[in-house]
C-alpha cells in the first residue's frame, strides 16, 4: 500500500505542468510624468504594470527615451522590448504595434494658456484661428485633431512637454495641448523665479479636450511580446489599477488632478 502511495506522487510530480518561468519583460518608454518616466517606482503606470505583472512572478525593465526613438525602438520585434507605454489606439496604430487588451490608466488633455491672456472657449468653434503647442508625435484627441484637418487652427509642434510650455510662456504659441495630472506635476517648474525675463505665468484652462481618455501598452508583432500581452492581461484582471494609478499620484502631493 506504501509503494502504491509513493507511486501515486510521483505520477502526480510527472505530470503536473511546469511552473510557469519568470520572465523580465522590457519596454521603453518616455519622460511623461506623472506617468513614466525618471521618478520614484518608474511613475504611476510603470507602477500598474510592476503589479499586474507581478502577479504572476514576472518583471518589467523600463528604458527611457524621448518619444519617437521610444516608439521606433519597441516595434523592432526582433529588438529587445516587447513594446511601448504609454499609448493611445491612434498612436499604437500609427506605429504598427498591437494594443494591449485593456487600459493600464487613464488621461486627460486641457490647455494650458497664458495668465494675461486666457483662453475663451465653450465649443471647439471657438479655437479657430489660434496657433496651438503640441509635442511632436502625440495623439491631441479628436478636438484638436478634427479642427487641425479642417485647417481651422495651426499647430506648432515642439519636442517634449517642457518645451511647448516653455513656448508658451515666450509668446510664441496662443495656447498648449498638456494633461492634466501632468501639468500640475510641471507647474511649479514653470513658475520658479528664474525662468526668465518676458515669460508669461501660465494657468490650465477650466475646460478640458474631452472627457478622460485609456491608455495601453503597445505591442510589437513578436512572439515574445504576445506572451507578454497575454500576461499583462491576466495581471490586469486581478489587481486594480485605477485605484493603484490614483494612489501613485495622490502619493506625489498633486492638486486639482481629474485625469482618472
């Protein structure tokens, strides 16, 4: 009966499927605090994807670059990473990447305007005619976007966040396409004594572009990164990530933030 029992255990070790190995999944992504980026824990969607995957024993390596080399370097599949955050559908899209089953956060876009001279809008009708910073690859949302192809308003496109603020700040654009969590995380920068004789002290509009917006990991096409897809969405499905994200933020002392 003892043979028979030991027996027994052995067939159940046999066959019983292998654990599941951990694997480091790595993505790149950009400086866009609150969110990524060069703060404590990577930022609050660096943040959601340490926990969903570390429901499953897995890690993530994060690799910081400006915007579009972040993009261009995670849809190489046979490069290192399995993709990007963080993404619209449209950015995902226009990069050839493959969108992660569910958001890993949310934002929301307003406009950042100078102090003297505000913004007066309560239809899209009546931006006609500004010239309006952006960063150069993001996805503005459909209000900005819309009027942009309807050539009702001009768009100057700098290379990161601080800069088309900055811009504005010097005159040099009406207003500036910002989110919101994100600019009261800049806005203290923004108005330290010495940033500069002829810059104008900026406020955020009241009114935000829209209402709140996902955002996903995006994929590249390898094998490699689908496995990693198919894990970010098991990860998802057992912690709360909103609650995480808003948790993250609250943590860093932001005021006024609506972005989730």
């Amino acid at each position: 009966m003892r043979r028979l029992r030991s027996l027994m255990v052995l067939c159940g070790v046999l066959l019983a499927p292998a654990a599941a190995r951990a694997e480091e999944w790595s993505f790149t992504t950009l400086e866009w605090p609150p969110f990524s980026g060069s703060l404590p824990q990577g930022g609050a969607i660096t943040t959601v994807l340490r926990a969903a995957f570390g429901t499953q024993g897995h890690s993530v390596r994060i690799t910081i670059l400006p915007w579009k080399r972040a993009v261009a370097a995670a849809m190489q599949a046979d490069g290192p990473h399995v993709g990007f955050f963080t993404a619209t559908a449209v950015e995902c899209s226009a990069a050839g990447g493959i969108l992660s089953d569910q958001p890993i956060g949310h934002f929301r876009y307003a406009l950042a305007q100078r102090q003297e001279l505000p913004v007066r809008w309560n239809t899209p009708a009546d931006l006609d005619g500004l010239l309006i910073g952006v960063v150069d690859g993001y996805d503005n949302g459909p209000i900005i976007e819309d009027l942009l192809r309807q050539g009702r308003i001009r768009l100057d496109a700098a290379p990161t966040d601080a800069a088309n603020l900055r811009k504005l700040q010097a005159g040099r654009t009406d207003a500036a396409v910002v989110e919101i969590s994100q600019y009261a995380y800049l806005k203290p920068g923004l108005e330290r004594p010495n940033i500069g004789k002829g810059m104008s002290a900026l406020t955020l509009n009241e009114r935000p572009l829209g209402p709140p917006q996902p955002l996903h990991a995006c994929f590249n096409g390898s094998q490699r990164a689908m496995l990693a897809r198919t894990s970010l969405l098991r990860g998802l499905e057992q912690i709360d990530s909103q609650a995480l994200a808003q948790r993250y933020v609250e943590s860093l002392g932001l005021d006024g933030v609506v972005s989730n």
